[in-house]
C-alpha cells in the first residue's frame, strides 16, 4: 500500500503531518521505539500506548530466527503476537547481518546464526517472504550497508547491489493492500553515490522511502551534508514518508528534521536506560553519579512521565546502584516517555513559527552537544 503524508506544516525545510496506512495512522515527525525480538527491551506492551508510542519496529533478523516466522504468522502477525495493538515496522534485517561479516554474493548473504551457528542464506525475495509472515503494517527491503568510511568502489558496489535487490523485492512483494514497502537510499558519504541510488530507487515508486547507511561510524556533520544534498536535488516525492533509519539521538533528529525527514527510530533511549543514564532537557543525566543520592528532585522536573511524578533521582540511583530489576524498566520507561514528549515538542515548534523551531534547535544542541 502506497503511503501518502497529508502535511499540515511547512517549517524552515520541516513538516509536519498525517500518514494513513491500512491499518490506522500516525502523526509526524515519528520516533519508532525499537522492539528487536518482539519486545522493547525491559518494557511491556501494554505500556507502550501510555508512553505514546505510534509505531514500534521489530528486527526481521532474529524474529525469523527466533521464534521463526512461521510461528509469528500462526499467532496472526507481529502486533497480535507481541499484545500490541498499534502499528509496527520491520526493517529487513540487513543491518544485523551485515554486523556478522557474511558472504554477500549479488543472490544475496550468507551468514551464520547467531543463536546456534546454523547456516542461512537470505535473499531479497527471502527477506520480503519472511516480513509477509511478520505482518508488519511497514517492511523493508533487504540492502548492503557499508560501514564508514569505505572506499568509493565497495561504496558503489553497496548502493548497486541494493538498487537490484529493491529491484526484486518489490516484484516479489505480494501483500500489496495491508503492507507497505519501503525501499532503502545508499551510498555512503558520496553526494553523487547518494542522489544516483535516490534517483534509482525512486524510480521503482516505492510505497515510502528510506535513508540507509548513517550513523555507521561518520561524524554527525557527514550524516547532515548527505541530507542536505538529498532535500537540496528534491530526491523524494512530496507526498511519501521518508525515514531515516538507526536514528535517535536527540540533536540528530532535530536536524534530521529540519531537512525533511519525517520518521526515526533507535535503540538510544531504552540502550541508555538500562545503563542508567536518562535523557532530560537539560540533558543527558547520569543517575549513578553520587551527586543524585540524596536528591528529592524527579529526574527532569519539566517530564510528565509517570516516573518522574513518583520518584526521586536519589531512589533511581538506589536501583541501579543495587541493580534492582526494576531500575532498567523505570529509566527506560522515562527515556521513551521524555522521547515521545520531545517528538510532541518539535511537531508543535513546527505548527508554531520559525522561532519557536530554532528555539527548540538551539535548547537542544546546547544541551547534548
């Protein structure tokens, strides 16, 4: 199913607006929490609702190996199978794969499992086949991501081999009304790379669009240079989603935003939670630190999350120091909570005027640069 943004605001390159699936619909800019085997680590579904959570994005990697696809679709998909009844996303799992150094031949990878060594094969048709199973409202197609920097030619011959895989996914993809498939942009820090694989992959009109290949080790400044150079040659249609892929920290959405990106998603918030350390206006707060232990102060006294209105920083830093199995739920519960609460923020910065968006730009960078 092709997805259409019905945009309401225009910002300083942002907007904001309305996507409708097949399902139901969700509001941008869009923060997709991570569930990778099903689950967001160290939170219940039933939570998600109540933290604000839109979309929740599964990894096809391990989910077709752990608990099989099959299984899921036998439970009636993804949503069904996980208790959550909102939308969800899977990304092809190509990330995953390509972290495991496998063979990749242009019929696809091989690799081993990282649960029991087993040998799989993956192909483009194989990874739509699987995410058919999932049911995700959302999948992706199976790409080569290059670790940065590379070289020009292993870049090339990434952004090339994802342009024919997308090629044959989207041929192969068959639940065309209740799932929607998004191709996927390389190319690495090449600008020429970047606008060829978006001019080819759009080419293929996709149901929606995403950015592949960033934050795999460049500085933040090269992740913004390639989306300059895709929003200054117009590289995707007015009216589709576009989806930067593996983003979540917070001065890396803003300004992913201001470029035209309308969808992010991470493992940041929940990953920082369980390590406690929690994310606050006025920045990243390190709740271990011994300043905290004494302190009645909520972690953020600007958050509204049920965290914040009923404990102190100083009981917070009593779990984790004493690694109670509640300290991850509870930071990571907040982590969420103050993501969707800053996604709420910008949406409004944007519906409001060029300074309350350069405002919220600014507060940011100064807390987390």
């Amino acid at each position: 199913m092709k997805l259409e943004i019905d945009v309401k605001h225009h910002r300083l390159g942002a907007r904001t607006g309305i996507v409708q699936t097949s399902k139901s619909q969700f509001n941008t800019p869009v923060f997709m929490p991570v569930g990778t085997r099903g689950a967001i680590r160290t939170i219940a579904a039933h939570d998600y609702k109540e933290l604000g959570a839109e979309i929740v994005l599964g990894n096809a990697y391990h989910l077709m190996l752990r608990p099989g696809a099959k299984t899921v679709s036998d439970f009636g998909g993804l949503a069904k199978f996980s208790g959550w009844d909102g939308l969800t996303l899977t990304d092809s799992g190509g990330f995953q794969v390509f972290s495991l150094s496998p063979k990749v031949h242009d019929d696809g990878v091989r690799f081993r499992s990282t649960y029991d060594g087993s040998l799989i094969e993956l192909t483009p048709e194989g990874a739509v086949h699987t995410q058919e199973l999932l049911g995700a409202d959302i999948q992706m197609v199976l790409d080569v991501c290059s670790a940065l920097p590379s070289d020009e030619s292993t870049l090339r011959q990434a952004m090339i081999r994802t342009h024919e895989w997308a090629k044959r996914a989207k041929k192969a993809h068959r639940r065309v009304g209740d799932q929607s498939l998004f191709g996927i942009i390389q190319g690495g820090d090449s600008e020429l790379l970047r606008l060829e694989s978006a001019r080819r992959t759009v080419d293929l009109d996709f149901d929606g669009y995403a950015i592949g290949g960033l934050s795999v080790g460049e500085s933040r400044q090269v992740m913004i240079d390639m989306l300059d150079v895709l929003e200054e040659n117009n590289s995707f249609p007015q009216n589709q989603p576009r989806y930067l892929m593996g983003i979540g920290d917070p001065i890396g959405i803003i300004e992913a935003v201001l470029r035209g990106i309308d969808m992010f998603d991470c493992v940041l918030p929940t990953r920082l939670g369980r390590h406690g350390v929690l994310l606050t206006w006025e920045g990243k707060l390190h709740i271990r630190n011994a300043i905290h232990a004494k302190s009645e102060e909520p972690i953020d006294s600007n958050c509204s999350c049920k965290v914040c209105r009923n404990y102190s920083r100083g009981f917070i830093r009593h779990l984790v120091a004493q690694r109670e199995a509640s300290a991850p739920y509870l930071c990571s519960l907040h982590n969420l909570s103050w993501m969707f609460q800053y996604m709420n923020a910008i949406r409004e910065a944007i519906k409001t005027s060029d300074v309350a968006l350069v405002s919220l730009r600014n507060k940011i960078v100064s807390a987390y640069a």
